[in-house]
C-alpha cells in the first residue's frame, strides 16, 4: 500500500466558532472510520503561524509569516492501495471539515 498526506490551508477553514464542536465530531468520526477501515496511519491539526525554520547550517529564525500565500493548518496521514482510495478519503475529510483537502503521494525510500 501507499501512504497519501491530506491536508489543508490554514486559511480555507473558516468555520463560525458556535459550529466548531460540530466539524470537529464529523472530523473526528472520519478518523473514527479511517482506523477502523485500518488506513489510518497518523494525523492532526497544526499551531497557526507557529513555526521556526532551521537552516542547513543551524541559524533559527521566525516562520512562516502571515503574508505567506498557503500555511499548513492540518494534516492526515492514510495508508491505501490506490491513488483513488486518499481522494475518497480526501473527499470525507473535505466534506467534515468543510475545506478543500490536498493529497500528495508521500515517497518512500526503499533503503531504508
């Protein structure tokens, strides 16, 4: 099988804060079918605009800042046979959260 990452900007899930309890079970009851299914690998919502860039030699600075075109804002990590199955997924994430989701095909190194 094939581990996918779905996530989101950070921008696009705009969601009145009295239907916030709400997203978040049909998030979670997503998850809830992902770990049953056993796709499921690895996943959560990330800090906003809480983040810090280490660059090849050490040096530690601020990042990313808010004029930053696209910020992860949450991520889900699921392990499927098909390019298909993580847009399925994708699809139920989206629908939950109400905000598009990204899937990307993570690489694996086979060295390893």
């Amino acid at each position: 099988m094939t581990r996918y990452l779905i996530s989101f900007d950070d921008g696009t899930m705009v969601i009145p804060a009295e239907d916030l309890p709400e997203v978040a079970e049909a998030a979670h009851a997503v998850v809830r079918e992902a770990q049953a299914a056993g796709v499921w690998v690895f996943g959560g919502g990330l800090e906003s605009q809480r983040a810090s860039v280490v660059a090849t030699d050490g040096t530690v600075t601020d990042g990313p800042y808010p004029e930053t075109k696209a910020v992860l804002g949450g991520f889900s990590i699921v392990d499927v046979p098909s390019r298909e199955e993580a847009l399925r997924w994708a699809a139920d994430f989206a629908a939950a959260c109400r905000c598009a989701q990204e899937v990307r095909e993570i690489m694996t190194d086979p060295d390893v």
